[in-house]
C-alpha cells in the first residue's frame, strides 16, 4: 500500500521509503485491547481481548428480549426480568429497573457466567447503563414506552365508560322527571 495523507496525518506503509530514511525512527505498535475478566464459568481471573468481550458481551448479538411476567394492573415494567436470548443461544435475564437511563464511567473489568461477559465496576456491581450497555438502555426504554402508551390507552377507555354511565346516568335519571 502506498503512503498517504489523511487530514493531518501522514499514513506510511511498512516498507515506505520514509522509513528507510530515517532509520532511528522507532515506530510504536499497535496493541490489541485486553481487560480483565473474573470468568465464573472456568473459576479463574484472566485477561481477554477485545475480539473475545465483543464476541460474548450482554449487549452484543441480541436476537430476542422478552419479559417474563406482565402485571397489567401496574404495567411496573422496572420491577420485572427481561429474558435476552442471543444469536448463538445463550440467555440471561436482568431486572429492569437495574439498567440505568444515564451514564456513567467505561467500566474497567468484566465477569463473565454461562458465556456471557458482563460489565463490573470496582466492588464487582453489575453496570448497566448508557455508557456501557446501550441496547439494554433502549431495551428498558422501549418497554417503558410500552407500558405508558398501554396505560394512556386504559385511562382513555376509562374516561370513555365514565362519559358514557354519566350520559346513561342523566337518561334514567330524565326519565323519572317526565310524565307518567
């Protein structure tokens, strides 16, 4: 590949002329990423790569999300589990209401159970928010969307059956009033 020039910068090929002529020159190399991962499933600390927490993270590779139980009465959506499958299979379940809106630091670790890769923070938390777990932000945000609109739904019915027994109520009430 040839040199070239992007923005402000100057992209050399590995056997550019430039290098040859500066041979003092002491490239830096460019390093996979690795984190640290406490990995339940083989019982041991070790670190990953970023190939390997991409592969498993809990917000990668979502195929399906369900929740598990509805309570139409309160349609609370943040006290009930979401059942995520993934494209290879595997499942987890999270609490709703443990994924924050907003967010926060990039966590700095990893735990790992049952082929997923979580995020953690410093004392092992769980860390479920914008910054880190993004698909599982829009996942509550989608069912809080959900619940409101089913719940605006309900109270325009509501207020549609008490028009409607007043309306019925003034009728009976007319007809007591008229001739007999």
């Amino acid at each position: 590949m040839p040199d070239k020039l992007r923005g402000n910068f100057l992209i050399v090929d590995s056997d550019s002329e430039l290098i040859a002529e500066l041979p003092d020159l002491n490239l830096p190399s460019l390093e996979a990423h690795t984190y640290p991962l406490l990995d339940d499933d083989l019982k041991e600390c070790r670190i990953i790569t970023e190939d390997e927490l991409e592969a498993s993270y809990v917000d990668n590779n979502i195929d399906v999300f369900q929740l598990q139980e509805i309570d139409w009465l309160t349609l609370d959506v943040d006290n009930q589990y979401v059942t995520i499958t993934y494209d290879g299979g595997d499942q987890t379940s999270v609490l709703l209401g443990s994924i924050e809106y907003g967010g926060g630091g990039r966590v700095e670790q990893y735990a790992k159970r049952n082929n997923i890769i979580y995020p953690i923070d410093a004392s092992g938390h769980l860390k479920f928010d914008a910054t880190n777990t993004p698909q599982l932000v829009a996942i509550r945000t989608w069912y809080y969307n959900e619940a409101k609109r089913v719940n605006d739904e309900h109270l325009e019915i509501a207020e549609m059956v008490h028009a409607f027994s007043e309306a019925i109520g003034e009728l009976g009430h007319a007809s007591h009033l008229g001739p007999h």
